[in-house]
C-alpha cells in the first residue's frame, strides 16, 4: 500500500460525496470524533470471496479481533445520537466451520464498544436460497440447513431519538413496511464487485434512519452502492475503499447513475 492511500487521501470528490482509497482502521482516525450521522455497512464476510486486495479467509477469530478495531472507530465518529446499519449473514458455512457473524457482531458491539441495540431487519439472500446442499440426505445423519439470510443489524451510541429535526424524504407506504422488520430486497444484478448489494439497502437505510443533508459514512463502500444512494437522497457520503480498481469504478458509477 503506497503512502496516499495509508493515509486515507481522498481519491475523489464532488460536491457533498467523497471517495477515500485506503485502509478503513487507518482512514477512519482521521476523521473526526463524534461527525457522522449515519454509518451504512457492509463488511467482507469472511467467507472466501476472491478479493484482489483482501484475505477474506481469516479464522473466525483474526476476523472478530479485526472487527473489533473498526467497530471502535466506528463508534468514535458517530454523533451521540448516531446510527449503525451493519449487514451480514445470520449464518455462514465454510472451510472454517459453521458461525453467526451478525449475532457475534452485535455481542462484541454492544457489550465489549458500547454501542446500543435497537433491532434487526431480515432480508433473503436469493442466491443462497437456491443452493441445494442437503448434507445426509433423508437422513438424522448429518443434514445440512442451509441459511439463506442476512440481517441488517441497527446499533445506536447514546441515544436512538434524533436530537436536531431535519427534513425527511420517505414515503408514508415505505416507512410502514420497513418499520415492520422484515425486508424485500431485489437481488444485484451489476457485478460491480465481487459481493455486491442492491441499491435497495442503503436507500431504505438512509431514507429510514437519516435526514437530509446527514453525513453518511461506508467504510467498505465496495461498488460505491451508498454513494449513489447518499447522491440521490441529499445526504453528504464517504466512502471508504481499500481497492483502487473499485474506487475507479465508483468515481464513474457517480457520474453515469440514473437519479431516482
């Protein structure tokens, strides 16, 4: 990693967005305490993806150690009335064994950062829903139940309340439904990145849990879905890339995508 991107330089702005190509445990201490509104994430996973500038096959306990450190930061930025949208796999197989990474997450969060549960919103990850691992088939041997969904993890530092009044942008239908804890997410389709998520997420996030003109933060914008998502709403957004290749591509994804 070259000195610009140790140091968290931004790699690209415009207005109210800005792209910084680095290391999020390295960016995230230069940017300053108690600041961000609204933290929309969503971390590696863990689970043997081929990032080109990420191991995502740590041992489950390098990965919560590492998830630790940018947890504390995470904390550190947010305003006292700050929020924290975390997505992951309620549960996940691997070489590695089974785990629970949102349910391990929110423990390590709320009882070892200081962060403050609210609730979980409870998506289906299509893909996985079609995966027909059956384990011992017809059988008590060793059945496999297979997963197929994430949750979206809302954590929150002080106080959940909202302590300034702002303008929001939801639509009454939408509020009602997402309110209700169980969302319908449409499945990515771009590949813009080897894990990439729906536009979906972060605007029901950002609509649902932010005003207008709210800075919110990404550490791992990945394909810059948060970005866009923050351009389109008026809110002001940083993301944060390790990977230049899909900081490059987010820079121009700013520039092409449709308004909604």
């Amino acid at each position: 990693m070259n000195r610009e991107r140790e140091k968290g330089k931004p790699y690209y702005q415009e207005r109210d967005i800005t792209i910084i190509n680095g290391d999020c445990l390295l960016v995230l201490r230069g940017i300053e305490d108690k600041s961000v509104d609204l933290v929309v994430t969503s971390p590696p996973y863990n689970c043997g993806i081929k990032y080109k500038d990420w191991n995502d096959e740590m041992e489950w306990e390098d990965y919560y150690n590492w998830c630790r450190k940018w947890l504390k930061e995470v904390y550190r930025v947010l305003k006292d009335d700050g929020r924290f949208c975390l997505n992951h796999y309620f549960s996940l197989g691997s070489g590695k064994g089974r785990a629970s990474p949102l349910m391990d997450l929110n423990y390590i969060a709320t009882r070892e950062i200081g962060f403050k549960h609210h609730s979980v919103a409870i998506w289906q990850d299509i893909t996985l829903a079609k995966e027909t691992a059956w384990g011992s088939w017809l059988s008590a041997s060793s059945p496999y139940i297979n997963s197929p969904y994430e949750g979206i993890l809302f954590l929150y530092k002080s106080v959940w309340k909202k302590q300034k009044q702002g303008v929001s942008t939801i639509h009454k239908n939408e509020f009602v439904k997402l309110t209700r804890g169980i969302w319908e997410l449409r499945t990515e389709t771009k590949q813009l990145t080897p894990a990439g998520f729906h536009m979906d997420l972060p605007v029901k996030c950002i609509q649902l849990l932010s005003y207008e003109d709210d800075l919110v933060l990404d550490p791992f914008m990945g394909g810059g879905t948060s970005l866009v998502a923050c351009k389109q709403l008026n809110r002001r957004g940083i993301g944060i890339e390790i990977s230049e290749e899909y900081c490059k591509v987010v820079k121009q994804r700013l520039s092409q995508e449709v308004l909604l």
